[in-house]
C-alpha cells in the first residue's frame, strides 16, 4: 500500500506467490489514486513487491491487462516484463493477447519478467 503525506490511501498492489510453484509470483491487482498517477507510485508498488518476493526465493513474476489498455501493456513493457506470445495468442489492440482468457469475452495480455 502506498500513502500521500496525509495518511491517506493512493496506490495498493495485491500479489502472491504460488503455492505449487514456489519460484513464481503473481500480480493479481494493482491500482492509484487519478491523482496520483504519473509520479513514480506504480512503479514503487511493483519494485516492493519485486524486492518482497525476490528475498522469499520468486525468480519470475506473471501480470496480466486488458490488451486494449494501451497504458497498462506500456507501463509492463517499461517495467521490464514480456509479453507472452505463445500458442492461443493472438493480436489483439496490436499486443499478443489470449482471447477468453478468463471468461468469455475476457481477453489479457499475460506479461512475465524474471527477477
């Protein structure tokens, strides 16, 4: 979680590691305050959770958007994730995406980036 200098709540990031695959982490769920975007808080989240994890023996952590969100699959890409292209992917918003990932009409980019 991360907080403004008034105590108030800005930014939080929900991750675990994987219990059959201990070498692995996932980013289930992130957000920031409108407020607060563009400032570093993002990319603050996600090197806590590197760091956490890392000392906890993690060597890869998986992300997953929306391939439409265009600012999502950039901030990945500059937070030094690749974009799995894979079999079932297809190009979707001009990303490799798997279609129906989660559900029907619930397409994701699936992002992984070693530690």
């Amino acid at each position: 979680m991360a907080e403004d200098g008034r105590g108030e709540l800005v930014g939080f990031l929900v991750g675990f590691i994987s219990p059959d695959h201990p070498d692995r982490a996932s980013i289930h769920l992130v957000a920031t305050s409108p407020n607060h975007r563009r400032r570093g808080l993002g990319r603050r989240l996600y090197q806590q959770f590197f760091d956490d994890v890392s000392s906890r023996g993690v060597r890869w952590v998986t992300a997953v958007t929306w391939p439409g969100n265009r600012v999502s699959v950039a901030f990945h890409r500059a937070m030094g994730f690749t974009v799995d292209d894979g079999p079932g992917t297809q190009r979707l918003y001009g990303t490799p995406a798997y279609p129906d990932y989660e559900a029907n009409g619930d397409d994701r980019v699936v992002f992984n980036r070693e530690l």
